[in-house]
C-alpha cells in the first residue's frame, strides 16, 4: 500500500468509529430514556468481554507441568483479587498482568 492508501484507510476506520460512537448519542439525545434491553446490554456486555478475555488468555494453557498453568492461574486470582477488593478495572488488569508476566519470566516460561 502506498502512504497515500495507509492515511486514506486509517482516515476511513476513524469516521467510522466516530459515527458509530456518535450514533448513540444522536438517538437518545434530548433526555430520552434508551430501551430497557440496551440499559440491560449495557450494564451486562463489561463483564461478559471480561468472561470472553479470561477463557482466551486460559484456551492455550496446559497442564503438563507447573511453569505451564501457574502463571495464567496466578494472574487470574490476582486480578480478580484486587478487582474484589479495589473495584477498578486499570487496577486489577495491570497487576495481573505484572504478576503474570513476572512468574512466567521467573519459571522460565515462554
């Protein structure tokens, strides 16, 4: 692709996030109350990408020996650990992942 082609495609993919960001906004504007299903969407869809990210990062893990699962299981009770006891999201992500990254590092794992 040329750099002309690059900008043009990167330049399309922000339009469109914007209007479909925007959207949402134009159709509940002037204090109008959105569907119970969206509201219902809403307040489910965080934790069910939550549920989709922890079965993604464990799909691969195997059990053949200790380096191999403590590390993802490690950095899934801490995360939701510090989730339980600090209710933010940045929190509990970035130290379960520290703490992943460091045990995989420590027990060599690759």
């Amino acid at each position: 692709m040329t750099s002309f082609q690059v900008f043009l495609t990167v330049m399309i993919a922000a339009a469109v996030t914007l209007l479909t960001r925007a959207v949402s906004f134009l159709v509940f504007s002037g204090g109008k109350q959105p569907p119970a299903f969206v509201s219902w969407l809403g307040a489910q869809l965080p934790r069910a990408v939550m549920l989709m990210l922890v079965v993604y990062c464990l799909k691969d893990v195997s059990f053949s020996g200790l380096g191999t699962w403590l590390p993802a299981f490690t950095g899934v009770a801490v995360t939701v650990v510090l989730h339980l006891w600090r209710k933010q999201m940045i929190v509990s992500i970035a130290g379960g992942t520290a703490v992943y990254m460091l045990l995989i590092r420590l027990l060599g794992v690759v």
